[in-house]
C-alpha cells in the first residue's frame, strides 16, 4: 500500500486592506480644505511678498509701541 502525501492547499493571495479613513480624508482634503489653503497661501504670498512689506510692518509695531509707552 502506499501513501502519498497531500498536495500542500495553494496560498490564497491576500487583499492589501485599505483604511476608509485614508480615502475621506483625502477627499476632504480636495474638495473643502484646497479653498481655505489656497487663499492662506495668497493671503501669505501678499503679506512676504517683499522686504519692503515686513520692514514697514515693523516700522509701524515700533511707532505703535512707542505711543503706548508715552500715553502712560
């Protein structure tokens, strides 16, 4: 009598799981949050868009400190 031995059961390939929440927030991230970033972006790009900008900024923070030193 022989015996043979079992072929060994073929590897199931298995599915790579995907989390939900990767998906949404990615579309989120397109539809609602490119509006709000973009018009930070401009909002910044306007704000360091030159030199001249931040050293009037800090022009005017010194100006206005000053004042409130000599109105106490």
């Amino acid at each position: 009598m022989k015996v043979h031995a079992a072929a060994p059961p073929e590897e199931e390939e298995e599915e790579e799981l995907v989390d939900p929440m990767d998906s949404i927030r990615q579309e989120c991230v397109e539809k609602h949050c490119a509006n709000f970033l973009e018009k930070l972006n401009e909002c910044n790009d306007r704000k360091f868009s030159n030199t001249s900008n931040k050293m009037r900024n800090l022009q005017i923070r010194i100006v206005t400190s000053g004042r409130s030193l000599e109105g106490k």
